[in-house]
C-alpha cells in the first residue's frame, strides 16, 4: 500500500481501470473456487455416491446455508438422474464445470485487460513528467550526475514500476481473494481437514519470506549499476574521436566490462532468489498436499466422514491454492524491485530546483534601459568564480568581456541566462531583478551563441526553428544569409530540409557554428550573448561569420566574450576580467594606451 502511495497521482487518471481490474478479479477468483466446487457432483455421479433427494428443500437460514446448498445440488442431481439417466446428468455436470472454467478465464482475460491501461498509461505519464523534469533542472545538477544513470532511470527504472503494477494489484487482490474463497469453499466441505491445512500455511509463508527478505537491497544495486554501463556507454559514443585518437579503446572496454561484470554478479543474485521463490513454495505445496492425502484418506476409508467426491473436490481447492500462493511469492519479489525502481524514479521528480520561478514572478516581453550586474559573487564549489563584480550595459551598447581561462567570463554568461544563480547581489534588467522575472520571458529577452555548436539529429530548418517556431521558410532562408550560412545549405541534397546527422556530424565545425548564429538571427531578441562564437572557426568562417555577427549586432545590446581580437576590438567597451575581478574596462585604443594587461594579452596573442 506504500508502494501504491507514491505511485498515487500517476495513478489516479487510471483508476476506472484499476476498479474494472479490481471487479474482474472478484470475478475471476470466485469462479475458480466454483469451477473446482463444480468437479465434487460430477464425481458423485461417476462413482454413485451422492445422497439422493426426492423433495425440494427449503432455506431455512443462514445457519443452514451448507446443508442447504449441498441438498439442492443432490436435489438437482437426483432428479435428473431419475428422469434422463445418469449419463445425461454427468453431461450436465461437463457443461457446468466447463461454463465455470470459461467464466474464470474470461474474467481473468478482462483483468489483464483493463490493467493494460493503467499500467502503460502510468509508463506514459511517469516518462513524460520524468522527461520534462530533465528539462526543467539547472545544468548544474548535471555536473552531479551521471547522464546514464538518468537514461536508465528514465527508461529500465520506470519499465520496471509499470511491471510491478500488475504484481501490486495480484498480491492485494486477485490471489489473496482467490485464497479466500478457496478457504471459505474448503470449510464449508471439512473443518478438521481445513484446520489441518493452516497448520502448514504459517510455516511456508515464513520460509518463502526469508527468500526475499533482502531483494529490494539487492534490486538497487542491479539498478544503479545499470546507470554506471549507460552512463560509460553515452560517455564512449560522445568522445568517440578522442578514445580512437589516443589509442584508449583497451582502458575504456575494461571500465564498461568491469561494470558490466558486477551487473552480471549482482543480476544472478537477483535471480536466482527470485528463482527459488517458485520451486520453494511449490515443494512446501506438495509436502501439504501429501499430509492431507494421508489424513484425508482416513477420513474416506476409515471414519468414513468425508464422502470421496467431497475429498477430491478438498484436494483441488487445496492445490488451488498453492497456484496463488506462488505467485503471491513471485509478486512480492516484483513489488520490492518496483519500489527500488521507484524510489530512483521518484528521487529525480522529487528534486526541488534552485531555479524555480517564484510564485509572483512576472513576464517581461521588452527590454528598454539596461542591464546591470550588481556586486555579483558566485562559486560552482567552494572557490569563489566571480568577486564583487559589477557593469552596467546600456539599450544599443555592445560589451566585451576578456581575459585567460578561469577568469570568470562564460560564467557571466550562465548568470545573464539564469543557467545559475548569483550567491551575493543581483543582476537586473531595467531594473527588476532576473529572479522576480519568468525563466522563460527572461530566455525570450535573450540569445545565446556558444563556442560549442549545439545542434540536434534533425533537418536545418528544424534546427533554426528553435529560435522562432512559426518561422515561415523564407524568415529561415533569409536568417541563414544573414549568417553566411545559406550559401552552403543552398547545396545540400534537400537544402533545408537536408538531415545534418546526431550533433550536426554531417557538416564541418564552421558550418555547424554558423547555423547555430542564423538560428538565434531569428530569433531576434532584443539582448545577445555570444559565448566565444567564432573561436571553433578557421580564418575564412571567421571572416564569413564575422560580418554576420556586427550585421546581426547592429543596434542590439551584446555581451561578447571571446578570446579572438577580431571579434570584440569594436565594442562599445572591453572588460578585462582576472581571476573573477575587473582589471582594466574601456575601449580598443584606451587599453592599448594603458599598456596594461590587455596589452600584454594582445601581444602574447592570446586571443589568436
């Protein structure tokens, strides 16, 4: 029931499935129990032994319910005995045990079927709600995390709630009633045999709990290993060329096999407990079936208490429930390797971002003054990256952040785009603050272009729609010319329709940069920031790409931060960056005159 808790508002949409499964198997265990009921007057008639009456009997009460069920069956048999033979009632009784057994299985089939629903359509929605928090987390709990660990989550983790499922709904429902009402059949037939049973029920189910007492422990470990292989596996097919081009294929194959390895121990175990659940529960069945065969027998030879048909009819309700029995067993063992699953399901969509937007945050859909980092400080650990720092970039103004690796530029760039919070002071956009502001008005306020060429398995032209959805193709075409881009994809086999292949692997890293520039070209945002956007190309990209960039920042506010001379020496004002701190700030020539570090940095030609 804990297990069904935290799983409760995934399943909730579907609980009209769950109520039609739950009936159906009401259904279904009660027509097992008739459907072994049925088989005590067939036998009767085979062997004659059946206690004739000639008069209708009468219900006199609860009290008698027993003498008078059994009656109206001996009613029914003896009349039709008497009046068609005994061979057209034992084929009353065929019809009859097999009406039983069809209603059974078809109640069993409409179980499945209804559950059907609710269990794909909580993978549905798990996988949806897991992916979109993925999405919605900060890059930073990436850096934490392994990438494979989340794609297994996402995909054997959640696969193996929606197996659990069916096994939750078997062990509270379908089997445990099928129990009863064998149990309640069973009384009604022989108490002093039914008693008999119980004396072995409490001894198997004590021994079969020992099996799976440690499983859900041992279920996390095959879980969590899982996401180390995925997340090796991801980690290989991304850095494919660097593995090949330092002859690491050999130290990488040993850390996916050793992975692999404890998999395979951890899985073993796994399975075989799971293994000996079946085989345990059923020789504890057949040791009860064995004591009831000897003690039963003496009641039929012996005493001669319990007629023969009466006894077989006990005994197939007795085996009937060792079939329950194990696959209460089974369950049980699902139920635990669910409830890891969704322990580490629930552990991501559980996660509070830092980022969320606050209650009353607000859109902004304009941005008229300026920008302003307010004695910002920030650290990713426990270093601080950035120090008391503070700039003001006017409406129309281009800004220049430079300086070595390490000082601190790219990451004003993931503060400007609330990628990561400031630890101390603020940044604001005329003058609200970015925290009070929508993550998504603030994005819309903002493009970005990075040194890494972003791109994804599809066409060009889905490609640049991200930066504007309802684009017609001619805004596209006309996007790619302003980033020198359309001269290129004019040619590809299907122009912009052309599939460039996983991360843009089609086309040279010039090429990739530049669509990466025409999809936020049209975008259009009234504030851009480029991310060392020419550093990734060769002389002529640079060339192409450069006159697209001071065409596209024409009037627009820019931070710019790159390490290429070309690209920020005609900035509105350069920002020379050390160590997380402001050294030197104003124009090309201005700093050149200070001979001073930027100076020092042209010559030693460190933005080449």
């Amino acid at each position: 029931m804990d297990y069904l808790k935290k799983l409760s508002r995934f399943i909730m949409p579907y609980k009209r499935y769950g109520i039609l499964n739950i009936i159906c198997n009401i259904f279904y265990a009660l027509f097992s129990t008739l459907a072994m009921v049925s088989l005590m007057p067939m036998i009767n008639v085979l062997f004659d032994e059946g206690e004739q009456v000639f008069e209708k009997p009468v219900y006199a009460g609860f009290g008698d319910l027993k003498e008078y069920i059994g009656d109206s069956l001996n009613y029914i048999v003896t009349t039709i005995t008497q009046s068609e033979g005994s061979q057209q009632a034992l084929l009353y009784m065929i019809i009859l045990i097999i009406s039983m057994f069809l209603l059974k299985n078809l109640f069993n089939y409409l179980g499945l079927y209804y559950i059907t629903f609710l269990r794909n359509g909580v993978l549905k929605d798990l996988r949806n709600e897991i992916y979109s928090k993925v999405t919605s987390l900060p890059i930073s709990y990436y850096s934490e995390k392994r990438k494979g660990d989340i794609i297994a989550r996402i995909s054997g983790d959640v696969n193996e709630v929606k197996n659990s499922l069916l096994a939750v709904l078997e062990l509270i429902v379908k089997e445990p009633l099928t129990i009863v009402f064998a149990i309640i059949a069973m009384l009604t037939i022989s108490l002093q045999l039914t008693l008999f049973v119980f004396l072995f029920i409490p001894v198997s189910g004590f021994i079969i709990s020992l099996i799976g007492k440690t499983l859900k422990k041992q279920s996390e470990k095959v879980q969590n290993e899982q996401g180390v292989f995925l997340s090796t596996l991801e980690e290989t097919l991304g850095g494919l060329k660097v593995i090949k081009g330092f002859n690491a294929e050999n130290k990488f194959n040993s850390k996916f096999q050793d992975s692999t390895s404890r998999f395979y121990r951890f899985s073993n175990i796994l399975m075989n407990r799971q293994n000996l659940a079946s085989p345990t529960s059923e020789f504890l069945g057949i040791v009860t079936i064995a004591a009831l065969l000897w003690y039963g027998g003496s009641l039929v030879l012996i005493d001669k208490t319990l007629s023969g048909g009466a006894f077989i009819g006990f005994m197939t309700l007795a085996y009937q429930i060792l079939t329950p029995a194990k696959a209460i067993s089974k369950a049980s063992y699902k139920v635990k390797a669910g409830n890891a699953a969704a322990d580490r399901v629930l552990d991501v969509l559980n996660t509070i971002s830092p980022l969320e937007d606050k209650a009353n945050a607000f859109s902004k859909t304009d941005f008229n003054d300026s920008i302003k980092l307010n004695n910002i400080s920030f650290k990713y650990e426990d270093d601080l990256v950035l120090k008391n720092f503070s700039i003001q970039v006017s409406k129309g103004k281009s800004i220049a952040l430079v300086g070595q690796s390490g000082s601190g530029k790219s990451t004003i760039a993931n503060l400007v785009t609330r990628f990561y919070d400031v630890n101390e002071g603020s940044i604001t956009i005329d003058g609200a603050n970015i925290k009070d502001l929508s993550k998504n008005s603030l994005r819309n306020l903002t493009g970005l272009v990075t040194q890494d060429s972003i791109l994804f398995n599809d066409s060009v032209k889905n490609n640049i729609l991200l930066g504007k959805e309802d684009a017609t193709d001619d805004q596209i075409i006309e996007a790619l010319k302003i980033a020198n881009a359309w001269e290129f994809v004019k040619n590809l086999p299907n122009g912009i329709n052309t599939n460039i292949g996983d991360s843009g692997g089609k086309l040279s890293g010039g090429q990739k940069q530049r669509l990466s520039i025409a999809r936020a070209v049209l975008k259009n945002p009234p504030i851009m920031i480029l991310d060392e956007a020419t550093s990734a190309l060769d002389t002529e990209s640079e060339r192409l790409v450069q006159d697209a960039l001071e065409n596209m920042m024409k009037n627009r506010t820019s931070i710019i931060i790159a390490h290429r001379l070309s690209t920020i020496q005609n900035a509105d004002e350069i920002i020379v960056m050390k160590q997380g701190e402001i050294v030197e700030q104003g124009k090309h020539n201005q700093l050149i005159a200070m001979n001073g570090v930027y100076k020092k940095l042209v010559n030693m030609q460190s933005f080449e």
